[in-house]
C-alpha cells in the first residue's frame, strides 16, 4: 500500500459524557464532514479503536484541512500524521522521508509506541529503540530527551495499518456545536459580540443572529461588516441565519419623544424586544449579547437588569465579565478583530446621549416608553425583518 497523509483528531470532553457518547460522537462527525466541504478535494473520515482520523483522498489539501479542523469544537488536539503498512521496514522508511514534517521545528524528541495488534513481531519499547535510531540518524540535530520532550512520536500499530503522528496543535476545544440547543446572538459591528458568539457556540449551542441597521444613518458598508463577521463564526459555528431588522422608526420616535439620558437604554430594550420575536420564530430559547459590566455607560449592571426586564427569555452575556483587554485577545485568536475594527459607523454610536444615565430605574424607563406606540413600532420593525446565509 503507499502511504497516505492523515489528520488525527483528539476529542476532549466529550468522551466524559457517559451514555450520550454516540450522540455526541455522531455531532461531532458531521460538524467535522461540514468542516472539511470547506477544503478542496476529497477526504473519508475514519473511526476506529477510538479515534477519528481523516484520510486525505483526491485532490486533497491536508494543510487546508487541518486548518478547518482547528476551528471544530469538541476537538481538542489536530495532529498531522502518515499511515503506512505495518511493516518495519515501511516504517522506518516513512520516518526517513517525513520526519521533519513530523518533528516540525522540535529539536528533541522521544517515541511512544501503541499496539493493538499484539501479534506485531515487535515490542512497543522495540519499535520505540529502532524508530528513534532512524530518526536520530536521519535528522542529526535531534537529541532524545525522554523527560521533557518536546515532540513525542506516536508508532501506533493497528488492525490493518500503522499511523505514525508527531507536532500536535491545539483544537478548538468544547463540545460539539447543535448539542446545547440554539441562541439568538445580538450581533453588532463591534468587538465584543462576536467573541460572546464564539463563546456560546464553542458550549455546543447553534447560533441565528440579529443585526439592528438603522439606514440611512447606517450604511451598507456597515452591514457587509456584520456579515463578514458572520461568515467569521460560521466557519465555528457552522451556517448562520443573520436577520436583519431596521429600527430606524424605533430610533426616530425615541429621538423625537424621550428623555435624552434613557436614549440607549431604550433602543437597547427595543432590540431586546425584536431579537426575542426573531428567536421564538427561530425556537432559539436565549439571546446572546456582548455586553461587559461598566464598559460603556450603558452596560452598567443597573442598565442590563432594566433592558433584561424588556425580554421574557434569558439574555446571555458570556463576556460579562472580561476586560476590554481580555476581549480583544480573544478576537483576534478567533479572527474577527480585523474585521470588527473597521471604521463604520454603529447605530448607537450615532445616537449616544452626552450623559447617559447611568443607574436607571424601571419605572422612569416604563414612564418613557409610555409615549410610545411600542407594540407598533416593534411590529413594523419586525416586517423588515431578512435573512442572509452567512
Ligand atoms: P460590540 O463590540 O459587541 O458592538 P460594544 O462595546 O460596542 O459591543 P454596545 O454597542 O453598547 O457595546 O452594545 C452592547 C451589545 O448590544 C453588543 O455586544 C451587541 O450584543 C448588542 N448590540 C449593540 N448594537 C447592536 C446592533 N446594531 N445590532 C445587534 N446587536 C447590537
Ligand atoms: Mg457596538
């Protein structure tokens, strides 16, 4: 047989989930089929003796896959490795060809060696002595080190066939999105949400997200953003409904008719209002925002219970306790700070009272929305209501 480029995933958590095991386990293959459409060409996607592996086929690019794998929750380590015959020779020849890839920058090393067939010739501290001398051999700079290596190459021998795998990278971690139900994500064109997104569907929970435009003060510009930002989590969270609403009426009745210091906490409570209509529709059973405490003046804990109390589900807010600084690192980890960065403008930015109250209480917000029709203004805004596959 010649030999053939494989991927290794390591699943984390999961394997703790008793009887929902299979479960899990089906989730998670099809979350990682997803993920490999993704990557050109073909792959066939093994599980056997506890493990999942993805053989590279026609047109493959493993690199590409690799890449798409690391982004699956519920994987906890994506390693590179070769599958050969279980033959020694073939073995050995496989290190002396691909042992650099598999030692990737590592300077030392140690083998570890696996066999499921135990009617293999040789002892697993057998294979371990002879690969090491190719290795060594082959690649003079390495040096062993058993203690504290900082590649350990697997030998593992199996039914049909040996793997051999060396550098692992780390996965994406958590469990497998679709297992926690679904959410509706507040997402704006900021920093913050998308990382409250990532965070929520890396726990297993199916995403749908809400963007408030409010055009003509938002441009196209701003939405496009959104929805790279979008396309951004779904290569985690697989495919993602982005509704989009305009509140540019909401955002009109409350400039010309409420007290100026309640403006964002009033268009907060309205987006609250219309994200919960789209996710009963969706039968998402949260909403999901990117709110931290004492960021802004409007995220004090005081504004989050009064615009909570504008929502018959709960409201979510993963990030609530992060820094700015906290959050940034995290979105640029998961690629959308770049995106969240660019300059267009935001609806509320546009809208920010100069001093916003910062402890409110219900019964003035309640005394403010009396002068409006917010039964109709939500319904209205609901009618723009569109969708984008992202
Ligand atoms: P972000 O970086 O997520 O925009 P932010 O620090 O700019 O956060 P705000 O603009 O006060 O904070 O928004 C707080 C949260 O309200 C956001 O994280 C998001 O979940 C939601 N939100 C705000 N504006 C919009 C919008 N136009 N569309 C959808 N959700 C929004
Ligand atoms: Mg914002």
């Amino acid at each position: 047989m010649n030999t053939n480029e494989v991927i290794l995933l390591k699943y984390g958590e999961i394997v703790l989930k008793g009887l929902n095991r299979n479960y899990f386990n089906q989730l998670l293959e099809k979350n990682v089929r997803r993920a490999l459409k993704r990557a050109p060409g073909e792959y066939e996607l093994v599980y056997a003796q506890s493990i999942m592996f993805v053989r590279g086929k026609e047109g493959c690019d493993m690199d590409i896959a690799a890449e798409l794998l690391k982004k699956v929750f519920g994987i906890v380590t994506v390693c590179s490795g070769i599958e050969c015959e279980k033959d020694m020779d073939v073995i050995c020849n496989v290190l002396r060809e691909h042992g650099e890839e598999l030692m990737g920058s590592a300077k030392t090393f140690k083998c570890d060696a696996k066999r499921s067939d135990k009617k293999f010739p040789l002892t697993s501290p057998q294979i371990c002595t002879e690969c090491g001398a190719v290795l060594l051999e082959t690649l003079p700079y390495l040096t062993v080190d058993v203690q504290n290596p900082e590649v350990t190459v697997m030998i593992e021998i199996r039914d049909k066939t040996a793997i051999l795998h060396g550098k692992r990278e780390k996965g994406a971690g958590g469990i497998p999105v679709g297992c926690e139900g679904k959410a509706m994500l507040l997402l704006s064109g900021g920093i913050d949400s998308p990382v409250a997104g990532h965070m929520t569907a890396k726990r297993g929970v199916r995403l749908e997200a809400v963007y408030f435009e409010t055009p003509p003060y938002t441009s196209e510009a701003a939405k496009e953003k959104v929805v790279a930002l979008a396309k951004r989590l779904a290569e985690y969270a697989g495919v993602i409904r982005l509704h989009c609403i305009s509140l540019t009426e909401v955002q009109e009745a409350i400039a010309a008719n409420c007290e100026e210091r309640l403006f964002t906490l009033l268009l907060r409570r309205f987006m609250v209002r219309c994200a919960q209509q789209a996710a009963i529709k969706a039968e998402a059973s949260a909403l999901i925002t990117g709110e931290s405490i004492g960021q802004v003046a409007s995220q004090t804990m005081l504004s989050m219970v009064v615009t909570d109390q504008a929502a018959d589900i709960p409201i979510f807010r993963p990030c609530i306790g992060l820094d700015k600084e906290e959050i940034v690192v995290r979105s640029r980890q998961i690629g959308t700070f770049d995106i969240s960065t660019l300059p267009y403008e935001d609806c509320c930015a546009m809208f920010t009272p100069r001093h916003p109250n910062t402890h409110p209480k219900l019964e003035s917000v309640l005394e403010e929305e009396a002068k409006l029709d917010v039964e109709g203004l939500v319904a209205r805004a609901m009618e723009t209501d569109h969708v984008i596959f992202c």
